[in-house]
C-alpha cells in the first residue's frame, strides 16, 4: 500500500478545532468572482504555481512561529493537539486492519509537540476550510450515489461527534455480468411500467406520478442538488483555493507526503522487492488494468485500422456502402472518387497519429480523426450511423475486445457520443449495440456528451441550452420508468456506467456560474455556457436519476468528465464537487489546496501522458510520478490509441514508457494498475478481484 495513504489520518489532526458556518456570505461571494476573473483573465501567462505558489523560506513566518512558540495559550492549545492526536494514533494501534501486520515495513512517524509547520491560528483556519471542503464533497458524492472513502467519513464523523457505521457507506450499483451461458441482450427479465411522467424544469428532469400531477407541478421526491445551496459551496471553494494560510498549509504538507513517500522507498525498496518475488502467481503481466479513459472512435491503433480498411475493401469492393446526398456508392466507386486505392495506403498516408504538428493544436487533433483527411472514411469506418448501420465499426470494436479477452488482465471503458442535437440519437445508439451484439465481458460503456452547444445553437439545431439537455437525459428517464417502451436502450443502459464531458478546456466562455446566470431554458444564445455551467447541469440530472434507478433496483451511473487537461483551475474545482473520478487532472499542480483535497478524499484521476505529450504538455513534464507519490490515486489510461500509439496493446504501452520515463519499480506499476480497478468499480461485479 502506498505510504502516503495513511497520511489521509491527518484529517483527524486538521479537524480538530472546527466549527463549519453553513452559509457563505455576500463578501465571500464577491471575493470568489474576483478570484474567478483573476483564474480566467491571465491563463495562458502564469507560471506553473503562479498565483498558488508558496515561498520555501518566509522570514516573516519564522517570526510568528517563534512568537506563537513562546505564547502560553498557544502552548496550552497545542497540548491539547498533541493528547487528542495520541489517543486517535492509540486507537488506531488498537484496530490495526490485517494490512498493515505482512510485511513488516520500516515505517516513519513524525512526533513533536509542533508538527504542522504553520501558526496555530493558520492551522486552524485552514483545518476549517478543509474539513468543510470534504464534508460537500461527501454530501454530492452521497446524492448521486457515487464512492466516497470510508476512512475520511469516519475521522469526519468523529470530528462531529458521530459514530460512522459501515452501513452509512453510498455505493453505486452496477448490473451484474451475465451468467455463464445467459444472454446479454435478454429483454424478459425488465421491469414494468411505473405510469410516471417525466418533465425538465429549470435545465432538471422532475418526475411526477402523472400528467395531471405534472401540470400541478407536484414532483415526486427525489431528491438533487439545491441550485443556491450549490453556488454557496462553490464559492466557498473558490474563496478557499486562494486562502493564503490554507495554501501555505497545503504546501507544507504535499511536500511533506513526498519526502515520506522518498525515505519509504529508501528504507523498503529491497523488502519490497524480496516480497514481489516470493509472491505466487501474481506479477505485473498478470495483475489486473483497466483502460478507464479511452474513445471508441480511436480505440484501436492506426495498424489496426488500416489492415481492416485493406481487407474490407477486398471482401466488399461491389458492395454498397456510402450514401453520398441520395447517390448510393460502392466501396470501389467511394475510394475512386477520392482518388485513392487501399493498396496504396499506409500508416503515414493514412495520417491518423498526432504529433509535434498537434501541439497546443485541439484544432489540428480533432482533424486526425478523418483518415487520409476524408470525413468520408470516418464516416464508414468509424460512425455508428451510416449507410451500413455502423457495422465496420461493430467489427473494430469486437476485434479490439477480442484482443482484450485474450490478454485476460485488461480491461477498457470506451466512451461512444450522444450530442443532445435530437431526441432519437438515444435510440439509434441502442439499436447499433444490440443489432450488432457490441458486447464483451471486458468492456464497460460510457456516455461521453460533447460541450458544442454552441455549434448546435448557430446552425439553429436546438432553440436553447434546456432543449439539448433534455434530448440526452429525457430518453434515459423515459426508459428507466418504462423499460418497455423502448426495450433496446434499457439493455444497452444495463452495460453503461457512466457519462463524461468531453471538449477543449483551453476555450473560455467568460461567463462565470453564479445565482444569476440564466436558466438552461433561458440560454438561447449562440454563445457555449462555461464548463461548471455544463457540470452542474449534467451532474443534477444524473442524481435525480439515480435516485429513481436506484429505487428500481437498475444500474446506477458514475459522472467521470475531462478535467484539468487546461483551462481555469475553478474547473477541478466544480468537479471536486461533483465527479465520482475525472481524466487528466494535470492543472491540480497550479493548486496545492485543490491537490490535498483530491488526495484527502482519494478521487480517482485517469492520466494519460502519451495524449498529453502531443497536446499540451511535455511527457517529462507530467505530474505522474508527483502525484503518484505524495499518494493521489492515479491510473494510466490511453485517451486515444489510434492517435498517440504503435503496437497492439496500448494500455500495456502506456505503462511501458511511464516506467522508462519515470523509473517506476513493479511496485510502483502494479499500485498504478490497483488503482485503476478500484477507480472502475463497475468491473469489480464478479470479474475483477481486489487481491491484485
């Protein structure tokens, strides 16, 4: 286990003084929007720590640390500190779990009557904000059914006062892998018609027991996230992340995880090693991963890809495959009126890999996706809805999962695109996965919504933002009440876990998310809403609708969106909030406040340092290997296979180049591989084992 995991006990020490106000007043409002502009105005010009950085050495910080050394009340308070702090370290001794008995470790502990390295009175502002910050994360993470440590419940529940019992613990629910010999696709096992009527009011889905009800605005009570309530908290956050006192805390202590992570591996690297080889049957190859942030549409390699084109032009050369405005076209007639012949092709000319050419370029990167730049190609190949029903597609994907399933140990959630443009893309999608069987026990499926609202609104697709949220979730609604009515999209729901937001961060909106920005219904400009506008919008329909899967005994789902791979910091922050885990994560760096709360609550973060490399930053740049050690949880992931790798087994290269890179040990490897699977609960469902 990771040595700075056990640093998450800290909360004990931090919380210990606190008292948590339950509102955040007009000052502290004002105060979040100038850090908001201030976060917006100079992205592209800071520095790496910039507005977050910490100076090592702060003469007037010695000062006080000697004035408050020699106060009485401050010796008496830190007393206190050190008597509570023994009797929670006793406890511990007391329950130690079976863990931390095989193998003996050298481990280190820090004793002292003053270990925080800050003022008391620093310590305890900044103890209160943190504490704070984690109860509103566990307070979402709790209305949407999504993960939340066990180990911070129980030191916040002390810090309250309060017994945490195991049974207080919200877990997600996940449909369970069909039975050796059932079939996946079964529609005589769903459930009946509820009669409900589902409505979006305000940019939420309500459900109500009928029409009449509806009309009356009598919603039944399941319960989402209050839209006051929620601003409150996150400018709370804001105000927080820019708290000097809390960032100099925050600081000390990240710094402090990774000089014990350091002297860890000092002391331990050969008993690590010793057990690594006397463990049986379980070594890096065999040790579970799982592929938890990767598209569909580039889920196999550029190889992969161009052998498929070659054959599938020598087997349906006559066949008609493209619909060209009302003109049916053969393969051969598509591939001569783009003047080209699949013979010829090769992996340069089919131009799919991102290189030094997509730097800082998302323009460029999304162009890759087109082979041989024709949308045509990607059309056929790589479209679910096409002249041939997405079958090419089907067949990739079943390749890429065979290819899974013969590795045994890997795993992947690709993630397939609803856009919200109309209704019906739902039931399309659904009629895709079942028509062509897209099942496999090593896949999990996530729903990725791209924030083009934009583009929609200016090619006059939808009349406002509200209208685009309710094409994706009103189908999803419609099917959870009444699984019947459309049979296909309540199976392939069974095999989806989660959604995702999916875009360019780099883009700004300039707009900041407040009480008075306007309502989804409201927003029928052509103007995007910015990316926490998105997030909270998404995330409050996927509670309530949880809520009602839940009640239904149906599979929950998980929010996992793109985070932190550029734009403003404030977007960790929304997500701090309201994500189960997010991809990328790389901006936690700009802020030590930001990064000891995901490390305290142990989100998930999938990192993808190959796709960074080509977009935006340098592979030796990446903050892996810091993350990894003060003891995130982070995971390797692939993004996009077609565009960033070369062989067969992507997921297996990713891992390759990290430990070449960042002289990872097979420790090291096989804790990053741990976390995937925890990060990918869903798979846990009677094909994973946590004993990696």
């Amino acid at each position: 286990m990771h040595p700075g995991v056990n640093s998450v006990l800290t909360v004990n020490q931090c919380c210990l003084w606190l008292c948590v106000s339950s509102e955040t007043d007009d000052r502290m409002r004002a105060f979040a929007e100038k850090v908001f502009a201030s976060e917006t105005k100079d992205e592209d010009t800071r520095e790496e720590i910039s507005l977050f950085g910490v100076a090592d050495d702060c003469p007037i910080l010695n000062q006080e640390l000697a004035h408050h050394v020699a106060t009485d009340d401050d010796l008496e308070r830190r007393k206190k500190h050190i008597i509570q702090a023994q009797e929670a370290f006793a406890t511990l001794l007391e329950e130690k779990p079976t863990y931390l008995e095989v193998p003996h470790f050298q481990r280190v502990a820090i004793t002292g009557d003053y270990a925080a390295g800050v003022t008391m009175d620093d310590f305890e502002l900044a103890c209160k904000g943190l504490f704070r910050a984690l109860t509103i994360r566990e307070k979402y993470m709790r209305l949407a059914f999504q993960k939340y440590p066990n180990i911070t419940s129980e030191y916040l529940r002390k810090v309250e006062g309060e017994k945490w019992k195991p049974e207080d613990q919200v877990l997600p629910v996940f449909t369970s892998p069909p039975a050796q010999g059932e079939d996946p696709f079964n529609t005589k096992t769903l459930p009946p018609n509820l009669g409900y009527v589902a409505r979006m009011r305000d940019g939420v889905i309500s459900v109500y027991k009928d029409a009449a009800a509806a009309d009356k605005n009598e919603a039944l009570p399941y319960p989402g996230p209050d839209y006051a309530t929620f601003i409150d908290d996150m400018n709370f956050l804001i105000a927080l992340i820019a708290q000097g006192p809390t960032k100099t805390y925050t600081h000390r202590r990240l710094k402090f995880l990774t000089s014990k992570f350091n002297v860890h591996e000092m002391l331990n690297e050969m008993e690590e090693m010793k057990e690594l080889k006397n463990n049986p049957h379980r070594d890096f190859y065999n040790c579970r991963k799982v592929d938890t942030h990767i598209h569909a549409a580039a889920c196999m390699n550029q190889k992969h890809l161009l052998r498929f084109i070659k054959k599938s032009y020598r087997v349906d050369a006559d066949r008609v495959v493209y619909n060209a405005k009302g003109k049916e076209m053969t393969m051969k007639e598509l591939f001569e009126s783009l003047k080209l012949h699949p013979y010829d092709l090769t992996v340069d000319s089919l131009d799919v890999h991102a290189g030094r050419q997509t730097f800082q370029r998302f323009d460029k990167f999304n162009a890759k996706y087109n082979p041989v730049g024709a949308s045509e190609l990607r059309d056929l190949y790589l479209k679910t809805e096409n002249h041939i029903s997405g079958e090419y597609f089907a067949t990739i994907i079943k390749e890429v999962a065979s290819d899974l399933e013969d590795a045994r140990y890997q795993y992947a959630e690709p993630r397939l695109s609803i856009y919200g443009c109309n209704p019906n893309e739902w039931t399309k999608l659904s009629s895709w996965f079942n028509k062509h069987r897209v099942f496999s026990p090593n896949l999990k499926w996530m729903i990725q919504i791209p924030r083009i609202y934009d583009i929609f609104r200016g090619r006059n697709f939808v009349p406002h933002f509200g209208k685009m949220l309710e094409n994706i979730f009103l189908p999803v609604y419609q099917a959870t009440i009444d699984p019947h009515s459309n049979p296909e999209l309540s199976i392939f729901l069974k095999h989806v876990t989660g959604f995702d937001s999916v875009d360019d961060e780099s883009k700004h909106s300039g707009h900041m998310f407040s009480t008075k920005s306007p309502k989804p219904e409201q927003w029928d400009i052509a103007k995007n809403p910015s990316y926490t506008y998105y997030i909270y919008y998404m995330y409050a329909n996927i509670a309530r609708l949880n809520q009602l899967r839940k009640e239904r005994g149906m599979n929950t789902f998980q929010f996992r969106p793109h985070c932190g791979e550029a734009g403003a910091v404030t977007h960790l922050l929304a997500c701090f909030m309201t994500a189960d885990n997010i991809s990328h994560g790389l901006n936690l760096k700009k802020s030590p406040v930001l990064q000891y709360l995901y490390f305290l609550a142990q989100v998930p973060i999938a990192m993808s340092p190959l796709s960074n490399n080509s977009l935006f930053l340098e592979y030796n740049k990446n903050p892996l290997l810091e993350f990894h050690q003060k003891g995130l949880m982070v995971s390797l992931s692939t993004d996009d296979p077609m565009q960033f790798h070369y062989t067969k087994e992507p997921l297996m290269e990713e891992y390759a180049i990290a430990a070449q890179v960042f002289k990872l040990s097979t420790c090291d490897m096989c804790e990053i591989a741990r976390n995937s699977v925890l990060q990918s609960v869903s798979l846990l469902c009677g094909e994973l084992s946590l004993s990696l």
